[in-house]
C-alpha cells in the first residue's frame, strides 16, 4: 500500500528527521519526500498505513500534512 501526503515541509534536514520517526512507528516502511514538488510530498509505502498516526506525528512537529486523492 502507497499513500502520498501534501505536506509544508520545506528543508531536506526536516525531511530527514521526519522520516526517521515516522520510521520510529513504522520500521518496515519506504519513506520519503519529494521537495522539489510543489505539493512537498510525502510517500508511505508500507503493508499497514494509519493516515491518521502520520498526520498527527507531522502536526506534533508544526507541519501540515494531508492524504493525496
């Protein structure tokens, strides 16, 4: 399962401690941002996603986060 994230994360150095504790909650995951998208893209590639888990851990650090249609 794949789900991609618009997010405001704007500087690598966030990106790379974010993806760390997301991989905190889900260490069999592929995750990574795509800052040079305007939408600052956030992809979760994992068996068992919780939207809601990732939302929360990004607002928990100031960021905005919300799932992609």
């Amino acid at each position: 399962m794949i789900e991609v994230f618009k997010t405001n994360v704007q500087e690598m150095e966030q990106s790379k401690m974010i993806v760390m504790k997301l991989l905190e909650h889900f260490p069999n995951s592929i995750i990574n941002f795509d800052l040079e998208d305007c939408d600052k893209i956030l992809r979760v590639h994992a068996a068992s996603i919780s939207n809601h888990s990732i939302i929360e851990l990004l607002n928990s650090y100031g960021y905005h986060c919300e799932p992609l249609p």
